[in-house]
C-alpha cells in the first residue's frame, strides 16, 4: 500500500494533519468530505464528524468508500451518519457534557451491566454480570449499561437551563434490546419548574444482540423564562417484564449545548 506524501489538506480553510500511515486512495476522500462539510464551523456540526481528529476514524478503506459514497449519493443525510459512525468512536466531550455520571436518579429495578473484555460468549445470557452485557453484542465504547428488570424503568438527571446563545440540547444515547424479547424505551426532556414538556418519543426494538446509536437535537425556544433547569428521562422495558429479567439497556446517554441543530439518526453500532 502507497502511502500519501501530503502531510496536510486544507480546502475551504480547513486545516487536518494526516497521519503518515495513510494510504493514497484513503487520502484522496478526505478533500471530498472537506468540500461537502464546508467550513471549519460546518465540520465540527457536520454528522461525518464524529471524532476529534479524522485519522482516528479511517480505520478501513471501505469506511471512508462508505462515507464517500454516501456524500454522492444526494447527501441523504440519514445515510451519511449510518456510515460515518464508527462504533468505537462514540467518545463523549466532557467539556461541553451537561450529564454527570454520579447525578443518576436511578430506579430501584434497573441492574448495572459490565463488560466482560475476555469473552464474547453469548450461550449464557441470563444474571446481570455475564459475558459481554448480558449476550449483547456491544461494541468496545460500551463498558458498562443500565438494563431494565421489571415493568418500566426510569433514569433521570436534572441540569441547568442554557444562555439563550445556546438554543439547542443535543441528546445522544446508545441503546439495545433483550436477546430474546422486543422492547420499548421513551426518551423525555422537561423544563422545570414549569414541568414544560420539550420533547418526548416512543421507540421500539425487536428482540436482538446488536446495539444502535441514538441522536436527537432540541429546540428549546419553549422553555419558560422562569425555569431554571432541565431534566432528561429515559424510560425502558422489555415485553415480558418479568423481575430480574434484564431487559431494555442504555448506555452513553449525553446531552451538551448546540449554537446550530445537528440532524436527528439512529444507526446500527456494528461489533
């Protein structure tokens, strides 16, 4: 494999640092996606970025094929993010994060799930420590996850209303159902104290192993002058509901301000 001799691309202004180990044809995409995102502005809101730095998502020339070939393919944006999304990529910002991981109003029914590095065995999905988050099939950004055992469960977590420079909240979560059962999950945002309902969707997931990223992006231009914070809710549960059962799972959740909306996507995180 040739390797490029450009160390740096820069069209419209934008300038990225290649690492020496790209090939030619890998480096021969980027310009493309460059000219599609625009300005350096429009690459950080842009869905094709999806890391900090682009030499950390080429991990395979049919990754940067895909992406190319989405750009072609009348910029359907839903695609784009499909493809551009790297399941070991999903980091998040702590710098802009409003989520604190120690803040969780946490129901009594979910269970915590950890990853078992040394195995991907799935024969034995049952009790909340097994191999692999309980016979999902997550990629490595999911160490560890919240899954619902009993009827519906909730986690929450309240933060601080923005400036009015920042009207946006990006949500993002990663999220998977039962190997064996379908399940639901709501995802719910409230100003308080007015309790104004911001946003609020159903979502369902047929019985499986694979795990799917969620993004949504929120107006908040209804939020009351008089509220002070905002409260995120997720809520899950599988068909069968039993106790102990270990079913709906979230993992990842993040919510940071935007001065611009991002495109709303669910994709497939791919093992």
């Amino acid at each position: 494999m040739t390797h490029a001799t450009s160390t740096e691309i820069s069209p419209s202004g934008v300038h990225v640092k290649l690492s020496p180990a790209w090939s030619a044809e890998l480096s021969t995409l980027l310009p493309l996606i460059l000219t599609y995102a625009g300005s350096a502005t429009d690459v950080y809101r842009s869905p094709v970025y999806v890391c900090k730095e682009w030499l950390a998502a080429a991990d395979s020339s049919e990754y940067w094929l895909g992406v190319a070939a989405s750009l072609l393919n009348g910029n359907d944006t839903s695609r784009l993010v499909a493809t551009a999304t790297s399941p070991k990529r999903f980091v998040i910002d702590y710098l802009s994060e409003q989520l604190k991981s120690t803040e969780w109003d946490v129901d009594r029914n979910l269970v915590v799930e950890y990853r078992d590095n040394t195995s991907d065995d799935m024969t034995s999905p049952e009790g909340p420590h097994c191999h692999n988050l309980v016979g999902s099939r997550a990629p490595p950004c999911i160490q560890r996850c919240y899954a619902s055992s009993h009827f519906w469960c909730r986690l929450a977590q309240t933060f601080p209303k923005p400036p009015s420079s920042l009207p946006f909240l990006q949500i993002q979560l990663c999220t998977a159902p039962r190997f064996d059962q379908n399940v639901r999950w709501q995802l719910i945002l409230r100003s308080h104290p007015s309790t104004t309902v911001l946003f609020v969707e159903d979502f369902y997931h047929a019985a499986g192993i694979l795990w799917s990223h969620t993004t949504r992006c929120v107006s908040l231009e209804d939020v009351e002058a008089m509220d002070t914070h905002l409260v995120l809710e997720w809520l899950g549960r599988d068909t069968s509901s039993w106790a102990g059962h270990y079913g709906a799972k979230v993992a990842n959740i993040s919510a940071k301000y935007l001065v611009h909306p991002v495109p709303d996507a669910t994709v497939v995180l791919n093992y």
